[in-house]
C-alpha cells in the first residue's frame, strides 16, 4: 500500500520536472566573424530562454548551396524551422509557394517602424512582410590615405582628384572597381534615374537614363582614363593593395582584402554632375530571418526572430559579426556609433536603394552581363546592347510567367 501511495506521488511529480522541448533549426550560410556574432546572439538566447523548453540550434550550409537547398529541402517539409535568406530571392519563393511564411500575423506599427525604411522595403513582396531584415550591404567609396587627402564629393572632383595622381607620374589607374557587373554599375545607373523595371514588374533596360549611364561609364574608361580598361574584381584588389589604385568602388566584404600597409579610410560615393548632381545610388542587399512556412513551431520561430533582429542580437551581429544592422536604433548605442566602419556604410545607405526582390530579377543578370561586357569592348553601342538585353529578359519573363 505505501510503495503504490509513493509511485503514484512520482508519478504527479514527473510533470512538474520534465518539459518537453521545443527545438528550433536555423539554417544560415555565415562563415568566420558573421558565424561567430550568429553563435553568440543564440547563445544568449537559449540562456534567457533555458527555462521555457525551447532551443535554438544552428545548422552551417555552404554558401553555394544555400539557395537550392531552401529551394529543394523548405517546400517538402524537411527543412529547418527558421533561415537566414538575401532579398533577391524573396519573390521566387513566395511565387514557387510554401517556403516563406507571411509576417504580417505577428507585426505592430513599432515593429515594422524600428528597421530602417529601405530595409523593411526589401523584405516586403505584393504588400506583405516575408522577413525581418537583419542586415544590409552597399558599395561605398574605398579610398588610399596616402594618395587622397580628401575624397572626391562629386564627379568633377573625381575627375580632377585622378588627373592630380596622372601628374605625378604615379603608376596608377586612379578608380577601379568591376564595372562590367551589373550590381557595380547600378549605381551609376540609379544615378540617372535609370531602373530595371517599370511598374508591373516590367522590364525596361533599354530605357533612355540607362544609355545615358553607360555612356558616361564609357568615358570613364576611353577619354577621362578613370579606370582600367579589363576590369575584375582580382585587379581591383590588387591594383588597390600595391597602391596603384588610389580608390575603389566597393563593399563591406572587399576590407578583409586590403593589405595591412595600406592605410584606408571610407566615404559616400560620389554625386554626379551629368546627372544634375545627384547621387549615385548603390543597390542595397539586405538579408532577412524568415519563418519556414512548413514550420510546426511558427510563434516560438517568431521569437527568435524578433531577438536576433532586436537590440541585443543587432549588437552582436555587429559588433561580433561586422554587419551593419537593419535596426535603427543600434546606430545609437555607444560602441556601434563609434564605429567608422559601419557609420560610413550607414551613412551611404542613406541614398541606396533596395535591390528588386521580384522573381523577375534572376532573368536579368545573364542578359546584363552579356551587354556590359559587349559594350565595354566597343562590340555594339549601350543603346543596341540594352535593346538586345530587353528583348531577351521580355522572352524570359514572358516564358516565366507562363509557368505560374
């Protein structure tokens, strides 16, 4: 009677100690500086969150395959629960269906307002929210110390600041950066107003401000000799390492290449004077953390969310990780506000604008790389190379939609 009268008190006890768990898989494509500040933003929160019987795991796929994994693994429900994912491919996936999640359920105004406007921009697809933005990358100017005192604010001074450094006698091309990538030139593009689309989406390369872009880029390289005339992302970072290139067209990504003697320092691109004197407007790229829509754990994924995007996740993903927040208010801590690296890359996202997120967008690259690379060695003018381009993505797009 006493044995049976003690099981079942244990039996009562069970519940009041075992918790099942919930555990959460997040699946990103971080390697080094960005995969340790991930690591650490859940670390803390699985030690805030030890208590409630959920666990953040994280799961490393390589960069290369990241997207065709989400692609292949999300829609059949073998995939993770959360993932770390970049703007351009939010409209294909919500298009293919049962991959992202729609936000909109668990958002306020504070929330949505707290991220900065073009951020929140990118991951927003057909009027609805499919992630939080977490950070964002832009090109900026990249300039030696040594060779610029002060770096160019407009395109006349850029051009005056590169016949200085011919008059020196210094073996140098002055600017290099790959311009024959349509994600490098975009900003010289938006510049002139120039767009990929036109409201539908609907392609329009061939418009009037895009010639007008490449024709200034073209004297850039044939009459001002700004820049060199095979440009690659190789010969940028050699160019700018042996100090034969006084600046460069680039991004956060490109610091971790420059040489230890060379002594950098960083500013806004350039506003441009045959544009009226407007600035030139780099592609932002932003990546999100979306919610797997198979995911069986949506609200407890939603959490995670919101702290890896909020204050204490935005500090260490950029003090730790080196990115720059999409949160606006990390801007004010003490630690990032006097970090020169990331305010410069957050002062130039003051005149980026989100890259196009539309499924529409993957059947521009190949067409685009075709045409700059043909112009750029003089085999058809930027108007008949654009004219070509449009005609190939209005094939591609039309064949796309047909699918839908």
């Amino acid at each position: 009677m006493q044995r049976g009268f003690l099981f079942l008190f244990f039996l009562l006890l069970i519940p009041l100690h075992v918790q099942a768990q919930t555990e959460l898989q997040v699946w990103h494509g971080y390697r080094a500086a960005e995969r340790a500040g991930l690591e650490k933003v859940v670390a803390a929160y699985n030690a805030a969150k030890a208590s409630s019987g959920v666990k953040v795991t994280l799961r490393a796929i390589p960069s290369d395959a990241f997207t065709d994994k989400i692609s292949a693994a999300v829609p059949r429900g073998v995939g993770p629960d959360l993932f770390i994912f970049p703007q351009d491919r939010l409209g294909g996936w919500v298009e293919s269906g049962n991959t992202l999640e729609p936000l909109d359920f668990f958002l306020d105004d504070a929330t949505r307002k707290r991220f900065l406007p073009t951020t929140m921009e990118a991951m927003t697809y057909r009027g609805s929210v499919y992630g939080l933005p977490l950070n964002f990358k832009v090109i900026t100017l990249i300039y030696n110390k040594k060779l610029v005192a002060k770096p160019p604010k407009t395109t006349g001074e850029l051009a005056s600041v590169c016949k200085q450094q011919r008059a020196k006698g210094a073996d140098s091309t002055c600017l290099v950066y790959p311009y024959t990538d349509f994600y490098y030139h975009a900003a010289l593009m938006n510049a002139f107003g120039g767009r990929v689309f036109d409201p539908g989406p609907t392609p329009r390369l061939d418009a009037p401000e895009n010639v007008k872009a490449l024709e200034l880029l073209l004297r850039w390289v044939d009459k001002d000799r700004l820049l060199p005339r095979e440009p690659s992302t190789v010969l940028t970072t050699s160019l700018f390492n042996t100090g034969r290139a006084a600046m460069v067209f680039s991004g956060p990504w490109f610091l971790g290449e420059i040489s230890p003697e060379i002594e950098y320092g960083l500013a806004p691109l350039p506003t441009v004077d045959e544009a009226g004197g407007k600035p030139m407007r780099p592609w932002m790229t932003v990546e999100g953390v979306a919610v797997a829509a198979p995911s069986k754990h949506k609200e407890a994924a939603y959490d995670f969310v919101s702290f890896l995007t909020g204050l204490e996740g935005a500090k260490l993903m950029a003090l730790v990780g080196r990115q720059n927040p999409a949160l606006e208010q990390a801007y004010q801590d003490p630690d990032i506000a006097k970090d020169t690296t990331l305010g410069a890359f957050r002062a130039q996202a003051e005149s980026a604008v989100p890259m196009p997120n539309v499924a529409e967008m993957t059947m521009v690259w190949s067409p685009m790389t075709t045409a700059m690379n043909a112009i750029v060695r003089k085999a058809a003018t930027p108007k008949a190379a654009l004219q070509e381009a449009q005609q190939a993505v209005q094939k591609d797009v039309a064949s796309l939609r047909k699918k839908r």
